[in-house]
C-alpha cells in the first residue's frame, strides 16, 4: 500500500514553455502533498506544501508565480513550472502523508527529471 | 530555520556495523526520520522517531537524543543492496508535516 505515481518521468522541453507534473496517492487519501527538488547528489528540497483545496504554502525563495501548485483532490495534486527556463532544469519529486497512524510518514513518487533547452 | 548536519559520505564491508549521524537545529521539533533513497531513485522511508531513544526495524536501527539534537542510523549486517543515500529529516510542526532534509550521507558497500 501507500504508492504515489508522478508523471512523467522526464521531459524536455524548449524554454519559455510551461511543463505540468503530476503526483497521484493511488491507493490512500492525502491530506498533504509535497514538491521537492533535488540537485544531482544533493538533498532534497522543499518547495511548497499543499493541502487538499487550499492554496499552497510556498517555502522562502521558491517563486510560486514560477511554480503553480494545485492539490484539488485528495489524491491528485499538480505542480506547473511556468516559463521554464534552463536554469529550472533538475530533479522534481512529490510526496504525500495522510492524517492516518502513519501521518509522519512521507511517500514519495519516482520522480521527474526535467531538461529545459 | 532548520539545519542537519550529516557525514558526506560513509564506506563499510558487507556484514559489518554502521552508523550514520544525524545532527540538527530547528526551530520546534516534533521528530526526526529516515530515509534510503538510490540513484535516480524515490526516497523511501527507513525510521522514525519522536521520543528518545532506539527504534528497532529489522537490520535497521534509529536512535534520538531531543536534548543533545542528536540522533543516528545504525544498519547491521549490511549488504550491498544497501549502497544508496541517506537522509535523515526533521519535522518542526505537528500539523504540517513538513520535512527538512538533511544533506544526505552516500553509504559505499564493498565486498
């Protein structure tokens, strides 16, 4: 139990262009979802928190103008990277934890790795 | 803010002991979890703990000292399918959940 689908995978795409990811809870409700990115060989960081049908909580210096985030079901939440420029280039991953006995725990989706050109 | 410190890197033979610090600073701390993530690869979740002390799973021990803001990693009886990074993670806040990852530690299993 406790999967998170995140597609797709990897894209590319030209800059200027605007890239949707999606993360899905398949088989349990999310209370919260979770946008990270992570650099090669390095730690994963937090960008936004997102709770079902409320609007995202941005962490300092993530530009939420640049990356959307919606979260209107308990099991699907999206994150667009608007205008994307090569810079944005990296390594997406969402989460997602549930208001369950497991609440602390955080599942994670595989991952989308995103070149912009 | 919030800041972990961890080991960069760790290299350990098969079937021995190993243990991977965790150090932290936050502000409010609720606990500290675990988690192996290899390359190009999800996070999956290791351990975790609020309370002081040893939490055992398996191969997989997690101990937290909350007045030292100390905790660590212990995996006995290691294997080469454990090679991959480490994160230990903080959460500050009951409600939220949100986590803070720590820099990671890339654990090298050699024969």
């Amino acid at each position: 139990g406790a999967v998170v689908s995140q597609h797709p995978s990897w894209v590319i795409c030209k800059s200027g262009t605007s890239v949707k990811i999606e993360c899905r809870s398949l088989d349990f409700q999310a209370t919260t979802m979770f946008w990270y990115r992570q650099f090669p060989k390095q730690s994963l960081m937090l960008m936004a928190t997102s709770n079902e049908g409320s609007k995202a909580t941005y962490e300092q210096g993530v530009e939420k103008d640049k990356f959307l985030i919606n979260h209107a079901s308990l099991t699907l939440s999206t994150l667009t990277v608007t205008s994307a420029h090569p810079e944005d280039s990296s390594f997406y991953i969402c989460s997602a934890s549930w208001a369950g006995p497991a609440k602390n725990i955080q599942y994670f989706g595989a991952g989308t790795r995103l070149s912009v050109l | 803010g919030q800041s972990l410190e961890q080991p960069s890197e760790v290299t350990a033979v098969e079937g021995a002991i190993v243990q991977i610090n965790c150090t932290y600073q936050t502000s409010g701390f609720y606990g500290l979890s675990w988690y192996q993530q290899h390359d190009g690869g999800a996070p999956t979740f290791l351990s975790y703990n609020a309370l002081d002390g040893l939490e055992e799973t398996g191969r997989f021990s997690s101990f937290l000292s909350r007045s030292d803001s100390y905790g660590y990693l212990l995996l006995q009886e290691l294997q080469m399918k454990d090679s991959a990074s480490y994160f230990c993670a903080v959460s500050g806040s009951y409600n939220f959940n949100k986590f803070y990852f720590g820099s990671g530690t890339k654990l090298n299993v050699k024969p």
